[in-house]
C-alpha cells in the first residue's frame, strides 16, 4: 500500500517536474529572443524588419506556450493528489506540445515566418516574405499545442466529473445553493485549487474548440486559397482562441496562492462559497473578454462591445475580493517569513493586480481609442505574465525546494533576486507604460520618437531582470541539490 | 440498458438517411453556410448516438487512446468541411456521399470515445464538435456580402492599362508610399539593398518581372497593391536612379 | 501625450496604492502572529463592504464612460461630411485636406489585409483611430477642433513594412 502510494506520488511529481522544467527551459530561450527583438526597437542591435518579426511572432507564441506548460504541470500534480489521472495522458499531451513548440521554432527561425500568432486572416498568407511551407509549420505547430491542451482538459474534466459526481458536482453547486443540506449530509465541496483545474478544463475545451475552428480554416485556406474567410468572423475567433488561452495561463498558475501560500504560511486556505461563486464568475469572463479586442471594429455588433467593457471591468471581482484578498489574508499577521518562495507568490499577487488595474484601463472603451494597439497592450500583458504568472510558477518551485530541504536563501540573495527581478521587471515594464501613454504603437520594428528611448530603459531593465533571474536559478539548483529532509506537502 | 442500444441505433440510422440526402439531390448545391449547417447537423446525430452506443464506464480501465481519438476527430471533421468550390468531394455525389458518411463516422467516434475514456466527455466532444460545424457557418468559405459604398474601384492605383511609356513621375510618388520603407527615400538603401543604378543590374522588363514576383524577403505587392500599371511607372523610376 | 497622459496618471496612482497597501498588509506586525480565525473573521467583515464598493464603482464608471463611446450614431452620419480611407500594404489613400469645427466621418476600408487607420495630432498624441478591414466599412466619426497636420499611423500589425506605413492630412 504504501509503496503503491509512493509511486503514485511520484507519477504526480514527474509530470510535473517535466513540465516545469520544459516550460522555464522555453521561457528562457523567450526571454533571450524578447530581449533581442526590445534592443533592436532601443537601436542597440538593429534587425531588419524582417527578422524582427519572426523573432517577435516566436517570442509570442513560444512564451504563452512556457507559461501554459508551466502551470498545467503544476495543476495536474495538485489534481493528482485528489483523484485518478493516467501519466500517460498527460505524457501524450506533453508530446503534443513539444511537436509544437518544435515546428513554430522552425517555422520563426530558418524559415522566417513573421506573422505573429494571433494574426488577423487575410494576414499570413498577404504580402509574405517568408516561404509557403513556413506558414504551414506554424499553423500546424498551433494547433499541436491546442490539441494536447484539450487532450490535457479532457483528461482533467473525465477525472474531475467522476470524482465530484457531474458538473453539479464539480462546480459545487449544491455547495452554494443549498449549503445546508449539503454540509449535514457530511460531504464536503472540491478544495479551492480544483476550482482552477475545472475552470482551465472547461474553458480550456471551449478555448481549444475556437482555436481548432480557425486553426483549421486558416490550413484550409493555405492548401486551398480558393477558401475565403470572413475578416470579421476570424478575428472574432482568433481573440476569443488567443484571448482566453493566454487569460487561463493566469488561472492555472493561481494554485500557487491556493496550495503554496498556506504551506508557507502554515494557514489553511478552504473552499467558501463566495470563492466558488468567484469561479464562476470567471468560467464566464475568460470566455466573453475578448470582445476588447474588437472595441475599433466599428462594424462588430454594438451589445458586444458594451458587454465587453462590463464584462472586463466585472472580471476584476473575483481577483481582488476574492482571490487575491484570501491570499492578503492568509499571510497578514501569519509570522510568515520571506523566503523566497513566499516573496514570488506575494509579489505574484502584486503583478497581477497591477497588471489588472492597467488591462482594466485599456478595457475601458474611450481608453481604448488611445491604447489600442499602443505599447501599453504589450505592457500589461507583460505585467501579468512576468510579474504574475511566471512568479507563481517560480514560486511554487521555491517553496518545494524550500519544503524538500528544510532550507532558505540568504538575506542577500533575496535581495539581489528582488531587486533584479522586481526592479529590472518594473523598469521594463515601465517603459510600455511610458511609450503606450505617448502613443506609440506596438509591433513597430523601427519606432518613431520616443519610441527608441522607452525601448532602450526597458532592454535595460530586462536585462537587470535576466541577471536577477540568472541568481535565482543558480539559488534553485543549489537549493535542489541540497538533501531531502522531509517529502512535500 | 437494452432500450438505450435501441435509440442509438434509431439515431444512428436517422443520421445516415439524413446524410444519404445528396446522393437523392443529385447535383442540387446548397449554400455554403446551409451547407455548414446540414453537416454540424450530422454530426450532432452521429455523435449522440456515439454517446448512448458506448453507455456508461464509470469506474472502468479507461483507454487513453479512446480520449486522443475523441480529441483529435473534431479537427478532422473540421477539413473535411473544406468548402471549396474546387474540392472533389463537394462537387462528384458520390464524393460528396463518401464525405458525408465520414462525417457521420468522426462524429460518432467523437462521442463514442469520449464516452468510452470517461463518463460526461462524449458529450463535451459531441457538443465541441457540433459547435465547430455551427461556428463554420459563421465564416468558414463564407464571405458575407457587405455593401461596399465606397468603391475599392475608384482607389488611386487604378489607372490600369493606358499603355505607353512609364509615367517616372507616377512612379516616384508610388515609389514614396510602397518601396521607400526599405529601400530609401530616394533608393539608398535601408532594410532592403540599395537601387543606385540599378540599371546596371536589370533592364526595366526584368525590373518590372521582379517586382511582380521578387523573392523573399521582398514582399509581392503584384497584383494586390499595385496594378501591371503601377509595376510599369515604379519600374521605370527606379531605372532612373543614380 | 494628450489622453494617455491622463491614462497613465490614474494607473500610476491606482497601481503604487495597490502596491502599498498589500506590502503594508504583508508586513504589518508580522512578528507577532495572530491565529487564522481571528485575522479571517476581520477580513471576511470588511470584504462584504469591498464587494460592494468594487462593484459600484465598476458599475459606476462604465455608466460613465458610455457618453464617450466613439462609435457612430446613425443621425450623426447623415449631417456630417464622409471622408474615404482605403488602406492597403503599405499605404493610405486619404483626403488631402479635412475641415475645421465641422462634424465629419471617415469611411475606413482596407484592400488587403487588416490595417488600423490611428489619427495623431499636430502635437503628437493620439486623436482616435478605428480598424481598417477588408469587406467591411467602419464610420469614425469626428470633429476636430485644432488645425494643422495630422499624421496617420497603421495601428495593426499589416506585415514586413507595417512601421513605416502612414500618411496624413491637413485640418483647415
């Protein structure tokens, strides 16, 4: 029995690990591409357009990949522990995603596709510079990584409606409907982190769904041209795929608050019904966001962009009433103490709330007309996944490895590790904010002025952020080569 | 449990008469997007009875092949709605019928296996692939006619077979708004390489042959943004410089 | 800097209270512990006020906003003078010359693929700007009240020479 439990276990942690590892080996080669694509904007290192783009399109899509494979690994280990799920599964879909990742590099690199991953049809196939075939690969390369994600959901919606008897069960709703009976008749609703697994799993199947229509129709159109598309139709459902796929690579890596901080903190954090009904706020929220996308397509039916902004501004609810204030909570007056892993989860927190307060900004129709398409887009995107979703993700490795060897980082490690990756990210960043304010636009391989400026404090700050992560993962190797002291968890 | 099979055979069989229809019709075509519609039609049919054939597993060995399949059957539906008028299988009946029934088969495999790998993914795979054939309707082949008061005919660029000599001219103003970005305002050279005496290396028919089909990373702007005319006029600029 | 400027004001302001108060909550007396029940019993208190005053003030501010929509109103397009904007890689067909405090719409195509027609005033921010797309036709309608040159940038990514696609217009 226990041996059986033990390798169980660690089913769970080699997926897991695999997965972590994969996704922040991707996310390093990004950064290194990122890096390369700002310095050129700053003069530093001039590209031609051409080569510009194809880097830009594969830091695009490579990124959201790292930051996806990242917390599905993550998820899928915390979902292990509750129920039945088969390695090979999740093996399968990992398989899926490295094709992927294979073919969009190849697609970037030796063939220079340089439509960005969201392109808006008729884009890739319209005054191309790189060859046919490319277009292909990079198309095939998506929709590889869509097809292990819903592999990767299917499995976790089988396990979760077998487990909590249906969809009733799953989204506990007879938890919150009528708590009463349900508590005296001794059952108990899923733990909070399961609400993250079923809400990527559900609208992970929807997301993949819309990303394999236009996916498809996009390979139709390459083998076949004679297929026209609706402009309209496909950039409908190319922000509806793109949107929420990169929207859910938030709520996967959420786990951390709801498993990491309370291993910190020596707290628990339970189930209650308002953070239920905060999930299923969001379940809807991914889905209908996307509509601020299309605010500057006059032509898109007016309801839409009216739900949009409502719908933009509502989806705030769960974050800061609910989630993120159950965290705050968690560690206010806990005697916590900063290990590093604890300082990534809680300035994770900060990042996505300041990352919200400014997407909340550009969702707001008459922002908009100013901040559509500037680099303000590209700087709260970069708040959430920099100094959100990455930092959970690094979070949750810091406080295992913390967990695993009973150890800690010194003073000035943390120091050097908070300064270079907050203060280099805040610089960073920054300089979106600044050059959005002033207007100048996003995907410009050559910016006008003030462009250039903003550019080169941001590569300056990357580059203060590369070192910071540099440290981080010389502290983690040392950490992880420590001895076990006790098992995690 | 017997009364189930039942069902899902009547389904079933309803399905296929359903998709029999154009071998009746013989080459009477639908529109596309009423085309899109009888097809997430068949596939719904298909993929309940899928459903109800496979019944319930809960708590049996769970097949991990079943769930690839289920997950993988959607995207092939989805290509074999290709929409071309060209496509064999829409335009021979017997194609069309052959492309009907295989319909028929991804949407019950679509059902069938996401039941059989666990309880409640038959009907996410059902629903998923009966979605993409309605979302198809929305645009896939499918252009909606809008009327377009402005006239992309009446564009700047249209002054299209007047025949004679280049107007250089003309051509250094299309040369300003199309080929200046990278190659300099007066074709010194930027992204793209330099066009100083440029004569030297091609004669204006082989300019206007590589502008109206250049190799990457040269973008073709022949015939979408510029017209035989235009290719002409900034042929003929760019011969002139030094 | 025009709007943004503004913009960026109220998130500076609304991203360090952020920051603040949830460094203040994280380290506040955290050397002396209090048991979870205790500190959840205050929070969940207080959070039934926050609910409401998040959602409020949301709500709040989207009725506020609504007047600022700049999508067009049918009246507006039969009293105002129509422009055609026709994009295409990597350039603009524009007017020449628009009029002064005088409503006017602007009759935004594109040939090819998606463009974004982004007006910048003579100082430099952004005026407005609205999506160029193929088959469709979106009316922007605007008055402008300052004269002088108004550059015009594509604001969708449009392919290899998307950065040095614009052109401009005078207001007089």
């Amino acid at each position: 029995m226990t041996s059986t439990h033990v390798s169980e276990q660690n089913a769970g942690l080699r997926v897991m690990w695999t997965y972590i590892a994969t996704g922040l080996a991707i996310f390093v080669l990004m950064l290194l591409v990122g890096i390369v694509t700002r310095a050129s904007q700053a003069g530093w290192l001039p590209l031609d357009p051409g080569s510009f783009y194809s880097l830009l399109s594969l830091h695009g899509v490579g990124m959201i990949v790292a930051m996806a494979i990242s917390g599905l690994g993550v998820l899928w280990y915390l979902a292990r522990r509750e129920m039945e799920l088969d390695e090979s599964i999740a093996f399968i879909a990992y398989g899926f995603f490295l094709a992927g990742t294979v073919c969009v590099i190849v697609s970037a690199i030796p063939g220079r596709y340089g439509s960005l991953w969201t392109m808006l049809y008729p884009l890739p196939f319209v005054g191309t510079y790189w060859p046919s075939w490319a277009t292909g690969t990079w198309l095939i390369g998506n929709a590889l990584v869509m097809l292990g994600f819903m592999l990767w959901c299917g499995q976790m919606l089988g396990a979760l409606l077998a487990r909590y008897g249906g969809v009733r069960g799953m989204l506990a709703v007879d938890y919150v409907l009528r708590n009463r009976d349900f508590t005296q008749s001794g059952k108990k609703p899923p733990p909070p982190q399961m609400f993250a697994a079923a809400i990527t799993a559900f609208d992970g199947f929807i997301t993949g769904t819309v990303g394999l229509v236009i996916g498809t129709a996009l390979i139709v159109h390459w083998m076949d041209p004679s297929v026209a598309l609706d402009p309209l139709w496909a950039k409908n459902l190319t922000y509806l795929f793109g949107h929420s796929f990169a929207n859910l690579t938030m709520y996967m890596a959420v786990a951390g608050i709801y498993v990491g901080l309370p291993l910190c903190t020596k707290r628990e954090y339970h189930t209650s019904p308002p953070l239920v009904v905060a999930w299923w706020g969001t379940l809807l929220f991914v889905i209908i966001a996307y509509f601020h996308h299309l605010y500057m397509d006059f032509v898109q039916m007016q309801w839409m962009q009216f739900v949009g902004e409502i719908a933009s501004y509502l989806a705030a609810i769960p974050v800061v009433v609910v989630t993120v204030y159950g965290g705050v909570m968690l560690v206010h007056r806990s005697g916590m103490r900063w290990s590093l892993g604890a300082m990534f989860l809680y300035a994770g927190m900060i990042g996505w709330v300041v990352g919200g307060i400014a997407a909340v900004l550009d969702a707001t129709i008459p922002a908009n007309v100013d901040l559509h398409n500037t680099l303000w887009v590209p700087g709260h995107f970069h708040t959430y996944l920099l100094e959100g979703v990455l930092l959970f993700i690094l979070g949750w490795v810091f406080v295992n490895l913390e967990q695993r060897a009973q150890a800690a980082s010194g003073l000035l490690t943390r120091w050097l590790i908070g300064v270079g990756m907050f203060g280099g990210g805040a610089l960073f960043l920054l300089g979106f904010y600044l050059a959005g304010a002033f207007g100048v636009p996003r995907r410009y391989a050559v910016e006008p002025a003030p462009g250039p400026f903003f550019a080169s404090l941001a590569t300056m700050g990357a580059l203060i952020f590369l070192a910071g992560f540099v440290i981080c993962g010389a502290e983690a190797w040392r950490l992880a080569r420590l001895p076990k002291r006790q098992a995690v968890g | 449990m017997k009364e189930r099979r039942v069902i899902a055979g009547l389904v079933l069989f309803a399905t296929v008469l359903f998709a029999l229809v154009p071998v009746i019709r013989r080459g009477a075509e639908l529109p596309t997007a009423q085309h899109h519609f009888v097809h997430a039609l068949m596939l719904a049919g298909a993929a309940l009875s899928g459903i109800l054939f496979a019944g319930r597993t809960r708590g049996g060995r769970r097949g991990a092949v079943w769930l690839v399949i289920a997950t993988l059957v959607p995207a092939l539906a989805m290509l074999l709605m290709w929409p071309s008028k060209y496509a064999y299988f829409e335009t021979h009946p017997y194609g069309h019928l052959t492309e009907h029934l295989a319909l028929v088969v991804l949407g019950f495999l679509a059902g069938f296996g996401g039941e059989r790998y666990a309880a409640g993914i038959g009907w996410a795979a059902g629903i998923g692939i009966f979605a993409m054939g309605m979302l198809a309707i929305g645009g896939y082949g499918v252009v909606r006619s809008v009327p377009n008061t402005i006239g992309i005919a009446a564009a700047p660029t249209s002054r299209a077979n007047i025949g004679g000599l280049p107007n250089q001219t003309r051509g250094a103003a299309l040369f300003a708004q199309n080929c200046a970005v990278c190659h300099g305002t007066v074709g010194v050279g930027g992204e793209g390489p330099s066009l100083k005496n440029e004569r030297s290396r091609k004669s204006l028919v082989q300019a206007e042959a590589w502008i109206q089909n250049p190799a990457p990373p040269m973008p073709k702007l022949y015939p979408g943004t510029l017209s035989l005319r235009d290719v002409a006029d900034v042929a003929g600029y760019v011969e002139t410089l030094r | 800097m025009g709007n943004g400027g503004l913009i960026l004001g109220i998130f500076i302001v609304m991203a360090v209270a952020a920051m603040t108060v949830m460094l203040f909550l994280g380290n506040y007396r955290s050397r002396e512990p209090l048991p979870q029940q205790v500190v959840a019993s205050r929070g969940y208190a207080l959070r039934r006020y926050w609910f409401w005053l998040v959602l409020i003030v949301a709500i709040t501010v989207f009725m506020v906003t609504i007047p600022f929509f700049p999508y067009p109103s049918v009246r507006a397009s039969a009293r105002a003078e129509h422009f055609t904007v026709i994009a295409q890689q990597y350039n603009f067909s524009l007017p020449a010359v628009v009029p002064l405090n005088r409503p006017v719409i602007f009759d935004v195509t594109s040939k090819d693929v998606n463009h974004g027609f982004g007006i910048y005033g003579p100082n430099g921010a952004i005026v407005s700007q609205v999506q160029a797309m193929p088959g469709y036709i979106n009316h922007l309608p605007l008055t402008f009240t300052i004269p002088g040159h108004y550059l015009v940038r594509c604001l969708e990514y449009c392919g290899i020479a998307h950065a040095g696609m614009q052109g401009g217009f005078d207001v007089r």
